[in-house]
C-alpha cells in the first residue's frame, strides 16, 4: 500500500515538471542535432548557379519578346510608309492628269525648273510657289475643278473678352483670331458665325445676358480671312433695331464685298443670300436663327425686316429661289439646345425638311458645344452633309465643353456626270484659351495645341476637369473617325 503511494506520487511529480520518457527526449535531441548542421559550401554554390541560371534564362526571354515587339511596330510603321506612298504617288498622278484645266501647265513648268535646279519662290502667306513671270500663283490642285469652304462656330464677346480686347485708342481683336489666320486663309469659302451684335458705341458695350460689341471686330474678322459673316442669333435683337441698323451700315460703308447673311435692311433683299461663283460651280449660302431672346413678341414666328427666322414657308421659299441661281445649297441654322451633345427634336426637324427641299450642306450653330456630324440620304439618292454644332469658336463661358469648338471642311466639286456635290470634308477641332491673368483670349487648333499651355488655361480655375487629354476625349466621343482634311 506504502509503494503504490509512492509511485502515484512519483506520475504526479513527472506530470507537474513536464518531463517525458527517456525515450522521448532522446529522438528530440537527434532530430535538433541534424537540423543544425549547416549546408556545405558545394552544396550553396550549386544553389547560387542554379539561381543565377534562371535569372539569365528570364532575362533572355524578356529581351527576346521586346525584340518581337520592336520588329512588330517596325514592320507597322513601315506598311503604312508604304501606304501613304502609294497613296500620294497616286494622287500626284491625278493632279497632273492632262486635259483638267490651265493650271495644269503651269504646274508641269514648275516642275521643269525645279528638274532644271532652278529654285521657286514660295508666297509666305498662302505658302504656294510663284509664278515665274510674276504674273499669278501656281494653283492648289483642288483650284482647277472644285471649291474649299471652311466655318467656324460662336464668336462670343463677353464682357472679359471685351476688356481683354481694349486700346488706348479702342478695341484690338486681332488676337482672337491670330492662331487660325494662316490656315483660314487658305480657304474660297470663310463662314464666321458673329453670335453678338455689333451696334456701336450708342449703346455701350457689353456682355451677357443683352450683348452689344464694338464695330472692330468686324475689322478683326475681315483680317483674319473671312469673306462670310453669319449675324442670325438669338442674341441679334439685344439691343433692337437701331443697333441692327448699325451693324450693317457699318458692314456696308467699311467692307462692302463681305456677305453679311441673317440680318438685313428691307430695302436690300439680296444681302439675305450669298452666291459664290468658281471654276463655273455656284454656291448659295443662307443663315436663320430659330427666335430672340429679345423682342420675340414682336418676330411672332415670321420672318422680319431685321433677322432671318427658320420659318417653314418662307425658308422653303428661299431654298428654291437659291436652287435657281446656285448648283450647291449651303443653310446655316441657329438651331437645337445649348450646352449638350445630343440632337434636339427641332434639329432633327430642319434636318428632314433641309433634305426634302435638296439642300447640299448643314452647318449649325448656338449650342455652345460640338455636336455629331451626319450623312443623310435622300431616297432617290441625293446627299446632305450635317454639321449639328461646331461649338464656340471664342467665349469665356468657363466650362471645359464650351471651350472645345471645330472648325467645318469641305470640298465642293463636280462629278463626270456634271452634278455639284460634296466631294471631300473633314472638321479641325478647337480649343478657346484664356491667360490666368484674363488678358488674352485666343484660338488654338487641337492638334496644334501644346498639352503644357492646356494645364494654364483659366477655364481650370471654374472647372477643373478641363484638361489637354479631356479635349481630345470630347472630339472623339462627338466626332467619331472624322478627321481633318489637308487644304493647300
């Protein structure tokens, strides 16, 4: 009894202290022992081969695919070198194709003197070679059978523009248009649409919301290259019919071979259409607006002695007296709602009836923002081309999509059966710049635009999405793969 005691207490005391059988602590002795030896040497410089193998493998594949890479956008590059090659050999084929008109020979004695080592002189302004004899230019290509016609969208003077714009004489709009002059220029065919009016002094200038601007930038308009001047606006009547009345008589008195389309006197119907004439292609422009913001109790829906209104009988009537004189119709609406992309049912409206009455060519305007571009077929086959809205050329609305604008191009021809279509067209995007300082207002192309200018743009500061890239984003969300077109 004494023993089993004692053995009970000597269980307890092996419990309590943790120990185990002698067995046990032999085999954990063993396995420690073995688990401290450190590898050999051999055995360290193997592993180190072996991992610097693998490092050497990966970094051969790597350069291998990079090499692939290169050799894929080499030979990319190269097939659409090849491409474009071909596609100005062709070109050239075609321009110096024979019998298509005087230009012609000029073109092929040029290319003898040049053959001759004779150099040309080049006209800096319009950047075309001089005629040797000094008597004319060697014609663009496009000069011999078809017509060039470019438009740009809202000229807005807010009263920021306006103050950007003062002299110690006046006012001084020249930098408005000084980033585009060179290549509106190149153009037979330059459309502004002037969004405010120009009623002079009388009425004090101002900006939004009853604008009144200063008859210099009429000036700045005629400098800058364009020949067609749009004044149909919601904004027209601001400041009433006396300061309609000046607008023209100062268009009348200091630059009368500029069209001023949209606005006129009762006694000079003809200024409500313009008819252009080249290479025996005749091309009528009109322009409307769709009311007022100002006096439009007394438009009541028809057309006045002072603003064109898209008015049903009377622009039906207009289309079919300019079918008479003209082979191309060109409408320039103030159409659709401002400040969105999307198409308004009035739009869409003018668009089926435009097309009904056989007018050519849309180009719209008042929406602030650029819209689609649209093809529109009628059914027995003829073809209108619709711009919805080219924007704001120039304003200071301070939103990053009244800053984006374009530019319409198109190309008007005659085809080998005789008929005036469209035979080409394309639209340059826009982008209105404003200095931090506020004191310059300018219009840049985007794709002239440098992305470090964009991040100095004051649009910035009223809304900060605006951006380089989100320019870009804008273009290719409205436009599509519209591009540019290249005028000479």
């Amino acid at each position: 009894m004494e023993n089993e005691k004692k053995k009970r207490r000597n269980r307890g005391t092996a419990r309590s202290s943790g120990r185990r059988p002698v067995e046990g602590k032999s085999s954990r002795t063993e396995s420690t022992q073995k688990m401290d030896v450190p590898p050999s040497r051999r055995e360290l410089l193997e592993r180190e081969n072996q991992r610097q193998q693998r490092k050497m493998l990966a970094a051969k594949r790597r350069k291998r695919q990079l090499m692939i890479r290169i050799l894929l956008f080499l030979l990319a590059v190269a097939a659409c070198i090849a491409g474009l090659i071909v596609m100005a050999r062709s070109m050239k084929q075609k321009r110096l194709e024979p019998g298509k008109g005087a230009g012609t020979n000029i073109l092929e004695a040029a290319e003898k003197e040049v053959d001759a080592g004779e150099s040309l002189q080049i006209n800096q302004e319009t950047g075309l070679p001089v005629d040797p004899s000094g008597e004319s230019e060697f014609p663009a290509a496009n000069d011999k059978d078809s017509v060039t016609l470019c438009m740009v969208g809202d000229v807005i003077l807010h009263q920021r523009v306006l103050d950007s714009a003062v002299t110690e004489g006046g006012y001084d709009f020249s930098n408005l248009f000084a980033n585009v002059t060179q290549e509106i220029r190149k153009y037979d065919i330059k459309i502004a649409n002037q969004e405010t009016m120009m009623g002079g002094s009388a009425f004090g200038y101002c900006g939004y919301p009853a604008f009144n601007s200063p008859f210099e930038e009429a000036d700045a308009l005629v400098d800058a290259g364009f020949n067609v001047v749009l004044h149909a606006s919601n904004h027209a009547l601001d400041k009433g019919q006396e300061a309609v009345q000046n607008c023209l008589n100062y268009w009348n008195n200091n630059h009368p071979d500029i069209a001023v389309l949209g606005i006129h006197d009762e006694n000079e119907p003809s200024r409500d259409m313009f008819v252009y004439e080249k290479n025996g292609i005749r091309i009528a422009v009109l322009n409307y607006a769709y009311g007022s913001n100002q006096y439009q109790e007394e438009l009541s829906g028809v057309l006045t002695g002072e603003l064109n209104l898209l008015e049903l009988e009377h622009v039906e009537a207009d289309i079919a007296s300019a079918k008479e004189q003209a082979d191309y119709i060109v409408v320039c609406p103030h159409w659709g709602e401002e400040d969105t992309t999307e198409l308004s049912d009035e739009q869409l409206m003018w668009s089926q009836y435009f097309l009904e009455w056989g007018v050519d060519l849309v180009i719209g305007t008042h929406p602030h923002v650029i819209q689609p571009i649209q093809k529109m077929v009628r059914a027995d086959g003829h073809e209108m081309l619709v711009y919805y809205s080219l924007g704001n050329f120039l304003s200071n609305q301070n939103d990053r999509y009244g800053n984006v604008g374009a530019m319409a191009q198109v190309v008007i021809g005659r085809s080998d059966s005789g008929e005036v279509r469209t035979e080409d067209y394309g639209v340059r995007t826009l982008v209105c710049h404003e200095s931090y300082d506020g004191e310059a207002y300018t219009s840049y192309f985007l794709d002239e635009y440098p992305e470090e200018l964009a991040e100095t743009n004051e649009v910035k500061a009223t809304d900060p999405e605006f951006s380089y890239s989100y320019c870009w984003e804008l273009r290719d969300q409205v436009f599509g793969d519209v591009g540019s077109i290249r005028i000479d």
